[in-house]
C-alpha cells in the first residue's frame, strides 16, 4: 500500500529544517571569536600568531577545525595538559596537511607548509 503525505505536513517538515540550518548558521556567524589567536609552543619553536579571522572566511565551516577541540579559549593547552590531544597533533593533521593539499591541488593561496613560517622565534 502507497503511503501518501499531505501537503502541509511536508511543508511544515521541510520548513523546520530550513529553519534550523538557518539558525545554525546565523549562530555560527555571529560567533566569530578572535581576528587573532596567540597559540602556544612548547620547546623552542616560539608562539603562533594564528590568522583565525583569514581562516574562517576561507574555510567557512568552523567544524572543520573544531571537531578536533571545542570553540573556547585556551582548549588546545588544556587538552594537550590532558593528554587529550598530541603535542603536533593539530598543527600537522589540521593546518600543515591542509596547506599542503590546497597548494597541491594549484590553489593560488594555501597558507605556510612547514613549521618555521608560522613558529616565530
């Protein structure tokens, strides 16, 4: 037996989706955070003055980034102090990794490839 759906019901569904990723992304866009984030280094690579501004406009989705670690100041010490995330963890899974593949895939703007271009002594 074919099931029919009426049409408002199909409409009031749809609607609330769209509303939801509506609000979702206005959220995300209102929370912008820093234009710049000051990462710490351990050993003597020396801080990371983090563009975070520059990569949410080019990224555009924050999950790509923060799956790994939660939208709030100072949650990649804390982890790593937590033994939660790995020393390089981030910077080689997250950042050098996708520079590399935007400069590999002919991309005119992929960002720093090795460590020293980011880790200012």
């Amino acid at each position: 037996m074919r099931r029919w759906i009426p049409p408002l019901v199909l409409s009031l569904v749809l609607s609330a989706g769209i509303f939801a990723l509506a609000l979702e992304e206005g959220l995300t866009a209102e929370n912008k955070g820093a234009e710049e984030i000051r990462l710490n280094s351990q050993g003597s690579r020396g801080v990371v003055t983090f563009p975070h501004r520059r990569h949410q406009d080019t990224i555009g989705d924050c999950r790509v980034c923060h799956q790994r670690f939660p939208q709030e100041p100072g949650a990649i010490d804390r982890l790593k102090a937590e033994n939660k995330l790995a020393q390089k963890e981030i910077m080689k899974k997250l950042c050098i990794k996708c520079h590399r593949s935007r400069k590999a895939a002919g991309e005119a703007k992929y960002g720093p490839t090795t460590c020293s271009k980011c880790h200012q002594r």
